[in-house]
C-alpha cells in the first residue's frame, strides 16, 4: 500500500489513488484521491476529489487502493458507498 501512495506522491500530474475508505463511524465509501505527504506512520494527507477538500486518512481503514491516471478522473469525482463486504489489500 506505501509503495502505491509514494508513487502517487511522486508523479502527482500522472497518478491518483483509488479506494475504499471506512471513516471514524464504520460509513465505507469509494473514493479518489491524490495523495499529498505521510503524517507519521499510520496516516496520510490527500486531496479527496470527490469532496474537492484535503483530508486525512487512517492507513488501516484504506483498502482496495490502486493506481489510476490522473487524466482519467474528473473533479468532482463521484463518491459512492462500499458495502459491508470491504475486502483487504
């Protein structure tokens, strides 16, 4: 999962990063998101183009994460909601 989002860091004008995320409240949505830096070892800042706003997000609530080019995502992008069957990376 680091090696996805520091190549997502690194080449921010070819890449953003595509997940599901469950927040605080056990809600799972879809997202896209360019990354921006690590905040320590155990979370992340991004850009969520979905909400047009940065965020914070949590490593361990971060699942299916895959690399998509950038130019294929438009903002705002969709957010949608994940079901309970949330698998792991």
């Amino acid at each position: 999962m680091n090696r996805i989002l520091r190549r997502a860091m690194q080449d921010s004008d070819r890449y953003v990063i595509e997940m599901d995320y469950a927040d605080a409240k056990g809600n799972r949505t879809h997202r896209f998101v360019s990354p921006i830096r690590f905040m320590g070892s155990y979370r992340f800042l991004g850009l969520c183009l979905c909400r047009e706003q940065p965020r914070q997000f949590q490593l361990s609530r971060c699942k299916n994460i895959r690399l998509v080019p950038a130019c294929d995502v438009l903002m705002p992008a969709p957010l949608s909601e994940v079901g309970p069957e949330l698998t792991a990376v």
